[in-house]
C-alpha cells in the first residue's frame, strides 16, 4: 500500500503526498481566533437542534436527555481523536489528508469525496429551508429567488476572501450563542419558579405523561438516532483551523471546549424543554421544542422569534458547508484525487472548488424541484449515515496515526486522546452500534443502505486509482 508521510503541511503545497500532487500556492492564514473560537463556539448550534429535535423527543420522551447525552459522548470522542491527528497535522482536508497518511491513499479519497457530497447536499437542503422561511414573511415571492440570492451571496463572500468566511460565521454564531443562552436561563428561572407568571414544574413532567421511558427501549433508540445526527457539522472547525493564524492553538482550543459546548447547548436545552412542557405536547412536533417553551412562557411573537433564529443557523450552516466543501475538494485536488484544474489557488482562496462546490448545491436544489420525491430524496438518503461512516475511518486513522506519532514525533501530540486505545475502540465500536441500530427503521435503513452503494462504489474507485498509482510508480 502507497504510505505516506506524517509530515505536516498545514495548508500548503500538497498536503499529504497523495497520487500525483502539484506543488500550488499556500492558502492563506486570514482566520483570526475570534474566528475560530466563535465558529467552535457556535458551529456546534443548528437547525437541526432548534427544529429537528422535536421529532426525537416525541419518540423518546423525557429519556431525550438520555439520548443526547449518550451520542454527545460519542461526539466528544470523536472530536477528541480528531483533534489529537488535526493539532499534530494541521490541514484543510482534516480527516480525510489523516485518513490517507493513516490506512492509505484509497481511504482519504473515499471519506473525502463522500464528505463532500454530504455538504453539497446539505447546501441544497438548508437554500430550500432558508427560502421557504423568507416565502413565508414575503408570500408573493418564489422559493427559488430567495435560493439564488443566498447562494450567490454565499458563494461570493467564500470567493472573496477567507476573513469573509469567518466574518460572517462571527457573528452568525455569536447571534445563535446569545439566543440559546436566553433561551437556557428563561428556561432555568421557569423552572425555578421565579420568572413571572410561572410555577416551578418540578418533576411532573418528567415522570408523568408515561414515565422517563414512555415508549420504551425502542423509543430511546429512535431518539438516539435523531441525535447522532444533530451533531454532524463538527468536524469543520479542524478544516477551518488549517488557516488560522496558529493552526495547531485553533484545534486544540476548539477540541477541549467541546465537552461542555455540548452538555450546555444539547443537553441542557433537551432537559430544559421535556421539564416544562409535556414531552406528547403536539406544539413540540408541529412548531418545534423551543417555539412550544417560549409559547408555554408567554413570550411574545416566539413563533417569529425562532424563525429568526432558524434562518440564521440555515445561513449559517450553508456558508460553513461552502467552506468546507470547497477546502475539502482542494485538498483532494491537491493530493491528486481529484481533477488537477481545480486546483489552483488566487489570492489565498481556491475559488474553482468553491463554484464547484456552490454549482454542485445549486444543481441539488433543482433536482428537488424537479424531482422532489426521487432523485432529490434518493440523494438525501445516500449522505444519510455518511457522517457516520466519517467518524469510523477518523476512529481507524487515529488508531494507527498515535503509535506512529509517539514513535517518530511524540511532541506533536499536543492534544491526546483519552485512556488510548479503549476509548478509540469503544468510539469505533459505538459508531458500528449505531449503524446497526438504522436497521431497525425503515426511513433509517434505505439511508444506511443508499450511503453504503455509495461508499463501497468510492472506495473501488479509490482502490483502482491507488493501484493504477503504484502500478505507474513500479513501471
């Protein structure tokens, strides 16, 4: 197998020596860390919290708390390991450049490319839910005016300059920040029984309406699988940290705030909801959690409150998976797994992999007005569980990255992951547990087998390409 070397390239020329990398331009450095520590602040924040949740808790009840919890925990782990490979190898292709110099060349390819095909879909997702928000505040205009606004817009800042990237998420996150916090002490001061017109719930609701397990095991199940996917979108912080100012301070710092991002934000905010409200409250599905809180506590206009709040995480989210794709893309480019053209860098920015990646999401989103219920859902299906199959390869990279590191440059670990390898393995196999627990859903199921087509067709591909490699390098 073609190995490569565990040098660092943070962002430079060919990031990990992959088959037939060029020597290009440097990306530039134009993150400041109040960028990067907003965007690991505020990254973790989604729409999918705000909304999506609703759904796991009408399945599992007040055991929501539980459900996020337990994922969260896996998403410590995996931040953890990624962190320990991303601090002692700085690059824009993060897990994937990892993935490479850890198991080889096949690998990288497989996991990035179908990291990219994750966000390009995730773009054309969250364009469609930002545009059917602004319909619903001006009726007479067209879903797909507001579509192409926010992708040219989008699409623009990402050409112009990495600062602009950054700039935006600042303050995209620090708005989601501050509305999650008065969302949280709103909630505690209710639960307290000392917010005006309230009285303390105390354990009501967590017990009654069924109990803490209302639906029992299976419902937990369907809860934990909602959550898993709530935390995806974490991993660009180690995509974006390769052009800070000081790459290997960025990762380190966003990895160890992980833990209590997650318990405060997810966490808290579950358990906030299912103790004041009843978790079989309709309000919680048809408005969503937070919406069905604020209306229970009289606060005026929520509904358009959190609308607000939503569109501002949908916007959020495409900037950030624009971002990310286009460097994703650009590492690959640079390794040789991808079409050499796309490549080259002006001004600091890889601006053919960002229209590449803003094209290939603006094509989603004709396939779901063309095609709403065939091509467009089977495409969401096929990144279905792909953030899953992510955190598997960066659980088997770091197993083999650490004993390389400790052997041949043990001060780059400047982040460890935790009481290695049980924790790696335990973290793999939790990711393997939670594949196997989508085939107990149908919905859940066609996604896990929609992304495996598309993960064994890529890792053929990368397979041939990486012996056609050798084959060319022995000739």
């Amino acid at each position: 197998m073609n190995r490569t070397s565990a040098s660092s390239a943070p962002s430079g020329a060919a990031e990990a020596t992959g088959t037939g990398a060029t020597a290009t331009p440097p990306l530039s450095h134009g993150l400041k860390q109040r960028h990067l520590s907003m965007i690991a602040l505020g990254g973790v924040i989604g729409a999918g919290l705000f909304v999506g949740s609703g759904a796991g808790i009408a399945a599992a009840g007040p055991s929501i708390v539980v459900a996020y919890a337990v994922s969260g925990l896996l998403v410590m782990l995996v931040m953890r390991m990624l962190g320990e490979m991303s601090a002692a190898n700085p690059a824009s292709g993060s897990f994937s450049v990892h993935a490479e110099r850890a198991i080889g060349p096949w690998a990288g390819f497989t996991v990035g490319w179908m990291f990219w095909i994750l966000l390009c879909v995730g773009i054309a997702a969250e364009a469609i839910g930002a545009a059917g928000i602004m319909v619903q505040w001006f009726p007479g205009s067209e879903s797909w005016m507001w579509v192409a606004l926010f992708m040219a817009m989008f699409c623009g800042t990402n050409l112009a300059a990495v600062s602009n990237f950054g700039e935006f998420e600042f303050w995209f996150a620090a708005l989601k920040i501050a509305a999650i916090t008065i969302f949280l002490v709103l909630g505690v001061l209710a639960i307290l029984g000392v917010l005006p017109g309230t009285d303390a719930p105390g354990g009501a609701h967590l017990s009654g309406d069924g109990g803490f397990l209302p639906n029992g095991v299976n419902g937990l199940v369907v809860g934990l699988l909602a959550s898993v996917f709530a935390y995806g979108g974490l991993e660009t912080v180690t995509i974006a940290a390769a052009e800070s100012e000081n790459p290997v301070r960025s990762v380190a710092g966003a990895v160890r705030t992980a833990m209590w991002r997650i318990a405060l934000f997810y966490v808290g905010s579950m358990l906030v909801v299912v103790t004041l409200i009843p978790w079989n409250d309709k309000s919680v599905v048809e408005k969503g959690p937070y919406v069905a809180v604020l209306n229970h506590l009289d606060i005026p206009a929520a509904g358009d409150i959190m609308n607000v709040i939503v569109l501002i995480a949908l916007l959020s989210a495409m900037n950030a998976n624009i971002y990310g794709a286009s460097r994703m893309s650009y590492s690959l480019v640079t390794r040789g797994e991808g079409p050499a053209f796309l490549g080259r860098v002006t001004g600091g920015v890889p601006r053919l992999t960002v229209l590449a990646s803003s094209f290939f999401g603006f094509v989603a989103v004709l396939l779901s007005y063309w095609w709403p219920d065939t091509i467009f859902k089977w495409l969401l299906n096929m990144v279905g569980a792909a953030v899953l199959v992510v955190w598997g390869f960066i659980a088997a990279a770091q197993l083999r990255m650490r004993s390389r590191l400790q052997r041949e440059a043990p001060e780059k670990l400047v982040v460890k992951m935790w009481l290695f390898p049980y924790l790696t393995w335990v973290a793999l196999a939790a990711t393997v547990g939670v594949l196997l627990l989508m085939l107990r859903e149908a919905d859940t199921r066609s996604q896990l087998y929609a992304t495996a087509v598309m993960a064994i067709a890529l890792a053929i591909i990368g397979f041939a390409r990486q012996r056609m490699s050798v084959a060319r390098q022995e000739g």
